[in-house]
C-alpha cells in the first residue's frame, strides 16, 4: 500500500475491518502517511482468517494455543501479536519442519513466541577466580545492563565484562533484559555502585 498524493509506503493504520460476501473476503483499511500526512482508505482482498498454532514460553513453561491470523500475511521474528495470553514476542517459526526468520502465513506450521506481559528471566555469573556464583534474575524487559556497569548483587559488588544476548556477546554498548541470556561479572574493589539486583534474584544456582 502506497499513500496516493506522495507515494510513500510508511503508513500508520488508523482503523481496520474485515467484509465477507459470498464471493470474497476483503480488509478495510484507515491509513495515515508519516510523510505528508495524508489520510486515506484502502480495501484490499485478503483470505479468510485462519487458526494456527502457537506455543508460548513463559520463563520454564510452555503454553500450546492458536492464534487467527489472515494466511495472505507475511510473519517474521522479532513481531508482536496479541494472543488469548496477552502479548508475545515472535521467536520462531516453522514450516516444513524448518525454522524460519519469516514466511507468508498460509506456509506456517507453528509460531512459536515469548510472552512480553512477565519479567525476563536473566543468568547473572559471579567470576570468584575458580569458583563462580549463579544467580537467576527476574527484571522488567526494558531494564537496560551495560558492560563497565558496576553492581551489588547480594554480598557483592561486581563489574558487568561480557553480556550474551539471543544472538551475541557484548563487551560494548548495552542490551534490554528482554534479550539477555546471560551477564559475566568480576568482583571490584569499590564501595559505590550503579544499582543493586540482590531484590531481583529469582533464585541462587551455583
């Protein structure tokens, strides 16, 4: 969909509606464009809704579910749908039996997702030369750990080295808890701190 007076496809859904005949099944769309302002209607012919299975992780649960969604849609990893459990976070998808980034919906087997509605559950290491303290952490997704951060963290106080996220390892810039897997740590000798975790500890591992 492009706007009519500038051409630009960066457009905002205002409103949207669903028609069925007999003959075919159509969307309505209210669109905005972000360039010129311009607010127009679309219609466009769709198919017809469609149940597809969705599985959701909670923290260690998962949740089998199905989700309507229109099979002439395109889906990729990294959007946002909103299913009987609230909102989740596409993770994967598959079809033929194959993970995808993204596929028209019509192709998909299972989506699976994570849901955005509950805290990130985080490992959190204590390097102690040797030994090493576990720890699993519950924080918004949003928080924000950079490495150079220093933390409490129960009895200590630590510098953040390394972070791994779903797809690297950090040592620079920083990353949402939402996306963190796990953070590196070594203990400093400094009184002050950026923040304390200890009342974010979910439970000590090792």
């Amino acid at each position: 969909m492009e706007c009519p007076i500038c051409g630009s496809d960066e457009l905002e859904i205002l409103n949207s509606k669903q028609k069925e005949s007999k003959k075919k099944f159509t969307e309505e769309y209210l669109l905005k464009c972000f360039d010129c302002g311009h607010v127009f209607k679309d219609v466009v012919s769709a198919k017809k809704p469609k149940n597809y299975r969705l599985i959701i992780s909670e923290q260690n649960k998962s949740h089998k579910t199905t989700i309507e969604l229109s099979p002439s849609d395109e889906l990729k990893v990294g959007d946002i749908l909103l299913s009987d459990l609230g909102q989740v976070e596409v993770s994967s998808i598959e079809v033929d039996d194959t993970r995808v980034n993204k596929a028209l919906v019509e192709n998909i087997e299972t989506i699976w997702a994570t849901s955005i509605e509950i805290p990130a559950r985080i490992g959190f290491s204590v390097d102690l030369h040797g030994k090493v303290d576990s720890y699993k952490l519950d924080l918004e997704r949003d928080f924000e750990i950079a490495p150079g951060d220093v933390v409490k963290i129960e009895n200590h106080i630590v510098k953040v080295h390394v972070i791994k996220t779903d797809e690297r390892k950090l040592t620079s810039g920083f990353a949402k808890a939402g996306v963190i897997k796990r953070v590196y740590s070594k203990p400093v000798k400094f009184n002050n701190y950026d923040y304390d975790l200890t009342s974010n500890i979910f439970k000590k591992t090792g």
